[in-house]
C-alpha cells in the first residue's frame, strides 16, 4: 500500500512540476511577444543657435522596430536645408558645437541616407523651407531604435542639429552644410 501512495506521489510531484514549467514557458513567450510591439515616443522642442530666430518641434515614434521621425521647423530661411544627428545630446554652447560631430556608430563615410558606398547614422539628409520660412521632413527606419541596448542604433543621447545650408552628401566628414542654426537634446 505504501508503494502504491508513494507511485502516486511521484506522479503527480512531476506532473504539477511539469505544467509550472510550462507555465513559466508560455510566460516568457508573452512577455518576449509584448516588448516587440511596445510603443515608444519622444518630443523635442528645437532651439535656435548662431543667433538664426529658427526653431522646431520633432517627434520620433517606434513601433514593430520601425522609428518613425516627424518634424516641423519655422523662422528659416527659404531653400534647402540639412539636418542631422550628431554625437552628444549637448546644446549648451551658442553655436551648436557642444552636440559634437555626426553620430557615426559603424565608421562609414558620411553619404546619403542608404547609400551602399557607406553613410553615417545621423545622415538624415536635406528638407526644403517654404517662402515663409517653414519647413518639415518625415522619415522612417529600422537603423534606429528608441533606448535600447543596441549602441549602434540607440539614438537616446544624441542631438538634432539643422544646419544653414544643404548637406552635399559627399563631403567628408560632414558633407560642407554650413552652421548649426537648431539644436535639440535627445533625451527620456
């Protein structure tokens, strides 16, 4: 009789083991499945720099590994412009150089955004300004991602800088835009 209570023992010990494992299983799936779709979002506000009176508004939103950047600007003047992101979250200095150079976590060569002869992750590119002196660019990639562990993607710690001229895309380091006339901390 003692064997026989002790085989059921035995058998349900392990049963009940085996579905806390199994629970633990599913638990982790459900927890790994929700950090994928976990939305993130940060809004900056642009200062002028160099005396320029410009400003700006900018929001990056990540979703499914897709960050997405929208941003307005006004009080610039008309034509093209660039904008990137450079190295330090630091807007402190009067002519925007406290932000350090463009954020290039991979040494490439600064180029336009996807070109497969090499480009800097901060390599955003040109956006036209209206008459009025408004202007907005909108953009979306998977090579950035919102405070993650991922150095070579984390764009927490960086600044937006929009620069006076058009970028060139080709010029080294930094493709000849002119100076630093909006900055704006990238920061939680």
């Amino acid at each position: 009789m003692k064997q026989i209570i002790l085989s059921i023992l035995t058998i349900l010990f392990f049963s009940t083991t085996s579905c806390v494992e199994n629970e633990k299983k599913e638990t982790k799936k459900m927890t790994t499945n929700l950090n994928l779709s976990e939305k993130k979002e940060i809004q900056i506000q642009l200062e002028p720099k160099n005396e320029s009176g410009a400003i700006g508004k900018l929001r990056f939103n990540e979703s499914n590994g897709i960050v997405k950047l929208e941003a307005k600007f006004k009080n610039l003047s008309p034509g093209m412009h660039a904008i990137h992101l450079h190295e330090k979250a630091d807007c402190s200095s009067p002519d925007g150089k406290s932000s350090g150079g463009h954020w290039n976590p991979t040494f490439n060569k600064h180029g336009k955004w996807g070109d497969e002869n090499g480009y800097h992750k901060g390599d955003i590119g040109n956006f036209e300004v209206d008459e009025n002196g408004n202007g907005a660019i909108t953009m979306e990639t998977n090579e950035w991602c919102i405070d993650c562990e991922d150095e070579s993607k984390n764009i927490i710690g960086k600044a937006v800088i929009v620069h006076q001229g058009t970028d060139d895309l080709t010029s080294q380091p930094s493709g000849a835009a002119g100076s630093r006339i909006i900055c704006g901390a990238i920061l939680q």
